[in-house]
C-alpha cells in the first residue's frame, strides 16, 4: 500500500480539526496501519494537549527550519491508544516565545517552507513507511496551511453549517483546491440542525453541498453534547466505540481510503 | 554710504540667502531621493520574496500554466525523479512530462542531474 498524506484543514477556527485529526489517526491505526499525526497548526498548536508528551525537546517547527529530520522529531504515542496499533505524533512547539516566532516569521521562509514540506511527507511515507500521515492545519488561508494542503495527497477540508463558514470554505475550495487539482474531501462537522433537528434552512445548505461536490462530502457529523465534553486527553473513539460519532467517522475513514 | 553700495550690499545678502535656500532645497531633494529608494526598496521586497532562492513556493505554482503546474507538484512529490516516474504521478505520456520538464528547466524552476546514463529531475534552489 502506498503511504498516504492526508491534511485536514479549514476555513475558519473552531470547526473541530484537530479532533477529527486525532480521532482519524487513532482509527486508522487501530486498524493496523502505521500512522503519523502531525501538528501542523504552529499559531495555536493542539496535540500537546491530547498526549500530554513528557519532556519534549524535538519540534516540527525543527524540521521547517532545517535542522532536523522529522524521524527525528516523531514521538511513539501508542499507548495513547492503548497499544492497540502504532501511532506516531510529531508535536508544534507550543511554548509562546516559539508561537511569536512563528508568526513573526517572514514571507521568504514560508516560501521555503513548502520544499521542506515535501522533504518531510517523503521521508515520512518513503523512508520510514508510514501509511497514513495527517497534518492538522492552521485555519485559514496563509502561507503554512497552503503549503501543507499544496504537498497533500488528500486535502480534508472541515466546515460547520455556520453561513459565514460555508462561504468561505466554498471560496477557498474554488480559488485554491482546484487550481491545485487537489483530491479534495469534505467533511461538515457540528452540523446543528442539519441532520439532527431537520432544519429546512440548513438541510438546503448540506443538499446545495452535496449536489455540488457530490461524493467528495464523505460525513456529515452532527453536533453531539458528548463528544464536546470529553477531555481532549481522552480519545473518544477509543473511549466509546459503540457510540454515533464514532461510526459516523470510521465511515469517513473508509471513504478517505478511497481517494 | 552711496545709494550704489547700499544697493551692492542688499544685492549681496540676497546672493547669500539664495545659496543658502540652494543648499536647503539641495538637502530637501536628497533626502526625498532617498526615501523614494526605500520606499521602491520596501515595495519590490515581497515580488523578490516570491523569487527568492526557493525554486518551489506556492507563488511560482500559482504563475505557472496548468499543465506545468501539475509537472512541478509531481516532481515536488518526488522531490527528485525521472521523466517516467513524473508520468506515473501525473498519468500523462512519459515524453509529453519529459517536454513538460525541459520547459521547467528553461524556466529556470528544475534542474537537470545526468546520473550515469540516466537523466534526473530535480526542483532547483534547494531551501
């Protein structure tokens, strides 16, 4: 099987990104394939906080500034998982100096940014042989998060129901996924009033969608109380894999398997 | 004092209050020339950015045409690889990607590594 670098992005914060991100992986690598979760999300970095690494020194922003390689900096996170498959995580340093520093960095290293980008998704898939790799990206259009959607095999692209959301994520997929070409997936996340309470207005947002981008919207999560008040630390497919949520995803994860 | 040296002198500091306003006005258009020259300097500094040593950024991408854009993103992938193995990525022709390729290298964007008999592709101005 081919490796497999898989971003997840969107136009606005607060869509649930990085929860997918981590839940994704975690699936995947229960079904036995080696999985690399990578926080690609410099301004406000996450995983940190999901698996809580105990002296960590080695940084993605290491790899992006060229001093390290990124077999370097992955960190063994399995028994996060309970052992139950191999997950990798390579962490963004989420001190605050390293945080202004990325933000303050200039428009020519990002630039660079994107050879070191695909530098990293061939070690990554090529060299050490991860099968799934999942970069967990800033929101927005800047120069980062295009470099990593830009280098992906497949771009997930996250969006809620919000009006301002979809307006935006519809611009960014026409001005920038397709002039990339990029193999292009959609995921709608807190989907209130959708799916769950039929709202005539936002079921004629997710048809719109659907008759647009057709097969490339491949879940549509409604908003569960419970998936939002379990702790980040605990993963939830992990935690309740009987429950909705955790169905709904695997299908996603199935149908990404596809791209 | 004569009514003409009365005249000579006023004649005389106004020589001198002229080359002194010459100065002024000399000084006033340096320092305008210089602050044009760093505003252009200040103005040109992105464009150059964008073509900076990198060969590869998402500017460069954006100019290209389509079809050499999907060359260079294959060849990115690849980080350094043949004409063939550019074709495998892209599921065009190998010689259309090897046409492709060579425009790239003229372009300035790729360069061209020979390895013994074979030759190699590789994006040039390493970051």
């Amino acid at each position: 099987m081919m490796g497999k670098f898989i971003t997840i992005h969107s136009y606005k914060g607060g869509t649930g990104k990085s929860y997918l991100a981590v839940n994704l992986a975690a699936i995947y690598a229960m079904q036995g394939k080696k999985v690399a979760l990578l926080d690609l999300d410099f301004r406000a970095p996450t995983q940190h906080v999901v698996f809580e690494p105990k002296g960590l020194k080695n940084y993605i922003n290491n790899v992006l500034d060229g001093s390290m390689n990124i077999g370097d900096v992955l960190l063994d996170c399995s028994y996060k998982i309970d052992n139950k498959g191999k997950l990798y995580v390579g962490f963004a340093d989420f001190s605050t100096e390293a945080i202004r520093e990325m933000v303050s960095k200039g428009k020519k290293w990002e630039i660079e940014a994107l050879q070191r980008i695909y530098r990293m998704r061939k070690e990554l898939v090529d060299d050490l042989g991860f099968d799934i790799v999942i970069g967990d990206t800033s929101p927005g259009i800047q120069y980062l998060s295009i470099n990593a959607v830009v280098a992906a095999d497949v771009a997930v692209v996250v969006s809620t129901l919000d009006d301002a959301d979809i307006a935006g994520t519809t611009r960014m997929l026409k001005e920038l996924y397709e002039t990339f070409e990029k193999e292009t997936a959609i995921i709608i996340n807190k989907a209130i009033g959708g799916t769950d309470l039929k709202d005539p207005e936002k079921d004629k947002i997710i048809e719109d969608l659907q008759s647009r981008y057709k097969e490339a919207v491949i879940g549509i999560l409604p908003c569960f109380c419970e998936v939002g008040r379990l702790k980040r630390g605990n993963i939830f497919i992990l935690n309740n894999p009987k429950h909705p949520f955790t169905e709904m995803l695997r299908v996603v994860a199935a149908k990404l398997d596809l791209f | 004092m004569s009514k003409v040296e009365v005249e000579g002198n006023a004649l005389l500091r106004m020589e001198k209050e002229f080359i002194s306003m010459r100065s002024y006005l000399e000084q006033i258009i340096s320092l305008q020339k210089e602050m044009m020259q760093r505003l252009d300097r200040e103005e040109k500094a992105p464009e150059e950015a964008d073509n900076g040593s990198s060969g590869l950024s998402v500017a460069v991408l954006l100019r290209l045409p389509d079809h050499l854009r999907k060359t260079m993103v294959a060849l990115s992938k690849l980080v350094e690889g043949r004409a063939d193995e550019v074709a495998s990525i892209t599921g065009r022709a190998r010689a259309i990607e090897s046409g492709y390729l060579n425009q790239l290298v003229r372009l300035g964007y790729v360069k061209k590594i020979r390895k013994k008999h074979q030759i190699y592709f590789a994006i040039d101005g390493e970051a």
